[in-house]
C-alpha cells in the first residue's frame, strides 16, 4: 500500500470524502485550499493558498509523493514542472489544461472522432452575433465557467444581448431525451473500468444537478453504448485517474458526449451507499496505480443534493433532517460548510431502494423535506 503523501489542490466537499475513503487506505493527506474554512481543513494536513500560484502550489508539493486534485482550475505549468522532478501528478496536467477550456475540450472529441454536439469557436459577443444563424444554441465561456456559471442558452436573436463578451463557444443546442452521465477510471497499467449509467435531473435556475437516479432508466443497450464512449475518452485521453463523462441521449437514440471532468463528480456521489466500490475509493486506486475495483450497483439509488436555499445567506441551518432519516435506505452527507448561500452545494442526500417506485418517492420526500436555510 502507498505509504508517502497524497497532495490533493482543492479541499472541498470532493476533497473531504476522498480523504474519508483514503482513511481506509492509511493514506495520508495534504490539502491546498484558498479558504480557511473549507470542508478539508479539519481533516487532514492543510495549507491556505492559491492553486493558481505557481510558487504557492510548487512549494506545497515539496513533501508529496503523488498530488492530484479536485478542481480543474489549478496551475498547469507548476504540476508539469512536479512531473520534471519526478512527482506522479494524475490527472496528468496536460489532460487538466485540455479540460480547464472548453474550447479545446471540444476540439479533442472532434479530432478524437468521439461523438459530441456541432459547436463553433467565436472570440467575443460580436462574434457570436455574426454567428446568429447558427441559433438555437448555447453560449459557452471557454474557461473558469463552472456549476452552472459561464453558460448561457440563447434560442433566438431577442436572446444575443445576453452572450458572453470573452473566448468561448457556440455548441447547438440538444433536444435531449435524458441528461446521463458515466464514470470511468484508469490506472497506469492501463486497466479500465466504468460505472453503470447515471440519470441526471438538472435545477432548471441553477443549471447544475439537482438529483439522480442510478443506474439510469435507459435500455442495456444504450447503457453499454454510454459505457463505451467514456472508456473510449479516457483511453483517448491516455488518462491515469477517475473521468466524469457526461452526456445527452437525443430523442433520436444518439448519445453525445456534453463535457467532462477528470476528478470525482457529483454524478458519482451515490456510489458510496450503492456501488461495491465508490468513485472515491476508485480514484485511489488508479492513480495509486492498484487493481480497480468492482463497480457493480448494490443496490438502485437516487442522490439529492442539498442546495442552500433562495433567499437565504449566512451560518447554515438544516430543516427536515430527523424526518428524512426516519427513512429506510437514507444517508445523509454533510459537507461542513459553514455559511450557506442560494444554489451554494452544502450536502447530499444517497437514498437505496430496489423499487423505483419507492426510491422516486423517498427521493421527492427529501427533496421537499431537507432545506438548508440561514440561523
């Protein structure tokens, strides 16, 4: 077993729970995170700074044997000069910087010939207005867009005011059956394994994942097709590490791949009540270069994520928790933040059932039940 140091850049809730599976490995952990307060700093070794510094990041790495982490927006050039001395740095930074624009993320599946939306490159919002007839579509910013920020869907020409004035994208616009995403990990003896596929539900004001359902209600067929595609990306890619793949099922029965993100994903969240290994514990063990293991479902599950309410913003406060776990088959996943904002992700809910009709009840239940307000 690995007995250095494992330097995570980012330490928040993805961070927290990796280090809870890493607990069972006698791993131990450094973080680097800019706030204080985040959900890592309690837990493990932990450091205050920028991940986009170089020197900040090339002087927390000194000590650290492998570093990964759990956020794309790091600096590139610092973890690639860690590889030149010698560190193991999964994801690898050249796949970190391909996936850190969108803009060459969807240049590489074209090249890769791996199935994706049309998309144009535009430069600023002038270009996008000369590119008007190319609507209905959606405006993408090339970098630092994330949960939901840096997107925006403009139908018709009354919508080219709210483009984006930055790099960016045109990616037309999907009229999508189901939003589906699949996990699929890599080590460095190039063995591969993936999840089974996930449904995802978006919040329609926070364009971000509001709840799933897994495995995804979708035929074995389409599954495996879904399945394939993600290990096709990650072999594209020559990745070590866990990859997110998410995707559109068209209404047609097409499968295109929407975007992806080389670290745990709140689409595999789930996995730790429901897989036989969760994607915590399978992101260990890839870029700690062990066999991977069984992601086989236990069990059908729904993850909802627990949201900070509208209108509130301060300390966090929790209503409905002693009614959601009088249910059977709830787990509830605190991230220990300690101030709450509107759309800000505080928590998630894993609900087990083997009957959907059960699992889709207990999951509007906590979805109605659970809020996270302000004292």
């Amino acid at each position: 077993m690995f007995k250095g140091k494992l330097g995570i850049l980012g330490g928040g809730q993805l961070g927290r729970m990796l280090i809870q599976a890493g607990i069972d490995y006698n791993i131990k952990f450094k973080i680097l995170d800019p706030d204080a307060n985040a959900p890592c700093n309690a837990i493990a070794e932990f450091q205050q700074g920028k991940l986009t510094d170089y020197d900040t990041v090339m002087r927390f790495a000194t000590d650290c044997e492998v570093i990964s982490i759990e956020i794309e927006n790091v600096n590139t050039k610092a973890l690639k000069d860690l590889v030149a001395q010698g560190k193991k740095v999964f994801p690898q930074p050249e796949i970190i910087e391909i996936i850190q624009d969108k803009r060459t993320q969807k240049e590489f599946y074209k090249k890769h010939q791996i199935p994706t939306a049309d998309f144009i490159l535009v430069e600023n919002k002038e270009d996008v207005i000369s590119n008007k007839n190319f609507l209905p579509a959606v405006n993408k910013l090339g970098k630092e867009g994330y949960d939901g920020r840096g997107v925006q869907v403009l139908r018709s020409e009354n919508d080219l005011n709210k483009a984006f004035d930055a790099p960016g994208l045109l990616e037309k616009l999907i009229d999508f059956e189901k939003e589906i995403a699949v996990i699929v990990a890599r080590n460095e003896t190039g063995e591969i394994k993936s999840f089974p596929v996930v449904e995802l539900v978006f919040h329609p004001e926070a364009n971000l994942v509001e709840y799933l359902f897994s495995p995804a209600r979708i035929d074995n067929a389409l599954a495996k097709e879904a399945q394939q595609i993600a290990e096709n990306v990650i072999r594209s890619f020559n990745m070590v590490g866990l990859l997110a793949v998410e995707m559109f099922l068209t209404k047609d029965g097409k499968i295109l791949v929407n975007e992806c993100a080389p670290r745990p994903h709140n689409s595999g969240h789930q996995s730790i009540e429901s897989n036989i290994t969760s994607q915590y514990h399978q992101h260990l063990r890839a870029i700690l270069n062990l066999p991977l293991g069984d992601t086989a479902v236990i069990a059908s599950s729904a993850m909802v994520n627990l949201l900070g309410e509208h209108g509130y913003e301060g300390m966090a406060s929790y209503e409905g928790l002693a009614e959601c776990m009088q249910l059977s088959g709830v787990n509830i996943h605190l991230y220990g933040k300690q101030l709450t904002k509107p759309f800000r992700k505080m928590g998630h809910v894993t609900i087990v059932d083997n009957n959907m009709e059960s699992l889709v009840r207990k999951a509007n239940f906590v979805k109605e039940t659970l809020k996270v307000k302000s004292a």
